[in-house]
C-alpha cells in the first residue's frame, strides 16, 4: 500500500502526538507502520527508528529500544546530537536491565562526542549513578561533580538527587563534613517529605560512624514518620538494632532483630545476627572474642 506525503505526514504528526501523551503503545504502532512505509528512505528512516526507540524506552521495553536505536546509529546521515543521544538513551536502556559495565562504555562514548557539556549533564547524571551504585567511588566523585555543575536552579529535583548521591560518595570516602552539607541542602530545600527522609536517611549513617546512638534512632524514627513506605527499611532497621545493641536496650533490640531476621533472612546484614542473638539471651554486649 502506497501512501501520499501528506498521509505520511499525518502519522508522524499523530505518533508524535500520542507520544507527548504518554501514550506510547499507540505511538509505537504508529512508528511501526512509518518503518515500513520509509524503509526505503535513508533520510527520514533514522529519524523514525529514534522516535521509536524513544517510544520504546518509555514503555520499559529496553532491548526493543536499543534494537531500533542501533538501526538509527547505522545510518551515516545522523548529525552529532542525534548520535550522542542514541548512544546515551542505549547507555540509559542497559543500565535499566542491570548490564552496568555495557552502560559504563556506551555513556563514556556518548560523554566523549563533541556536544556541549550541558547537552550531556543527564549523562553525567546517570554515570555518577552507576559507578556509585558499582562501588567505584573516586569515579563518581568525578562525574557527579561535573554533573551537579550543569544543572540550573529550575532543575531542582535533579540538584536534590545528586545531593544524595555526592552525600553518600563523601561519606565512603570519609569526607564527613562535605557530606553533611549534601545532606543539609536537601533537608533545607526538599518540599515533599520522601525527599527530606533521604536527607535524614544520610545524616543517620553520619551519627552511625560517630556512634551518637540516641540522635541515630530519633533519625530512623524520624525518617519513617516522613516516609512509611522509605525504600531501605532493611538498613533502617539495622541502623536502629545497632543503636539499641550498643545502648543495651535489650527489649527493644529483640522486638526489632527477630522482625529483621523475619523479613531479611539472607539480607545485607544477617551477619549480625548472631551477635544480636547472643547479646539478648546473655543481656551483655559480644566480646570480641565471640
């Protein structure tokens, strides 16, 4: 079936449409059709399998995204800016499916291209993310701070989220002080209550390492008035036995323990557990011989 360059134009107008409406199994079909109608145009195909890949990426469909971002990439007629943003949104789409090394190489690629830095701070963003979450510290120390550079003042959401990141990456590096006035400035400038208990959620591991107990679970109970649902109840809870381990609270630590044992059997701190049990029956801190 043929179709008029005003018919083409139409669907492209609508996909479009029905992307900016977060509609996005819509705009797919649509962008399915235009691949087929442009296969043959090596101008205006690139720009269809960009839109779709995009449509893709939203819809969490990330090897169908990277698919047809590729098929982009392999045109030779993509100017700098569309190569630089298939080559991120790819980079985007393998970190969301876990595959943070192949992530690493396709934003340090997308990083390296000749765009203006502004263009590339969510890049930045997402990379500072990565190594963090990769434990590659000193590398996110370096991207985030290039990152946390490009954002303007409208970007708010983003400084806040970056904050948290740049706090806990001065923290493992032992940066205390610059990592309580990360967490400061989200505690100051959060306007909903989950951002704020992320502020507080940083301050908690600061009075963790300077062993104030006391301020440590006032944090915790604070954090989870703010945000019942808080995304790391598993390091709260930990952070609360520890307080009450080191206090003696022996009631409150066997309450607590047994109900992270319960939920976190294998979790990150089942280690522990044996010392909290100990300590309850024999009401008496471990001694390092134990």
């Amino acid at each position: 079936m043929s179709f008029s360059e005003k018919e083409v134009l139409a669907k492209i107008e609508l996909a479009r449409q029905n992307y900016a409406d977060k509609k996005f199994n819509e705009a797919i079909h649509l962008y399915r059709e235009l691949t087929e109608i442009l296969k043959d145009d090596g101008d205006n195909l690139p720009i269809i399998q960009i839109e779709l890949g995009w449509s893709y990426y939203n819809s969490q469909d990330y090897p169908k995204a990277i698919s047809f971002l590729q098929k982009a990439l392999s045109s030779e007629g993509l100017n700098p800016h569309q190569i630089f943003d298939c080559t991120r949104l790819i980079g985007f789409s393998e970190e969301l499916q876990g595959r943070r090394k192949s992530a690493i190489q396709y934003l340090n690629k997308a990083l390296d291209m000749d765009v203006p830095d502004n263009v590339k701070r969510f890049s930045y963003f997402e990379l500072g993310k990565i190594y963090f979450l990769d434990g590659q510290i000193i590398d996110a120390e370096h991207i985030l701070k290039k990152a946390a550079a490009l954002y303007s003042e409208e970007e708010e959401n983003y400084r806040l989220a970056l904050a948290y990141y740049q706090g806990f990456t001065a923290y493992f590096l032992k940066q205390f002080e610059e990592s309580r006035n990360h967490f400061d400035y989200i505690i100051d400038n959060a306007t909903d209550h989950k951002t704020k208990a992320s502020g507080y959620f940083g301050l908690a591991h600061l009075h963790y390492h300077r062993k104030e107990y006391s301020a440590l679970i006032d944090l915790c109970e604070k954090i989870i008035r703010l945000d019942e649902s808080f995304f790391d109840k598993e390091t709260l809870g930990f952070l609360l036995c520890e307080s009450y381990y080191n206090m003696e609270k022996w009631s409150d630590l066997e309450n607590l323990s047994s109900e992270l044992l319960q939920q976190y059997p294998d979790g990150r701190y089942a280690g522990e557990y044996k010392k909290y049990s100990y300590a309850i029956k024999h009401q008496k801190r471990v001694s390092p011989s134990k």
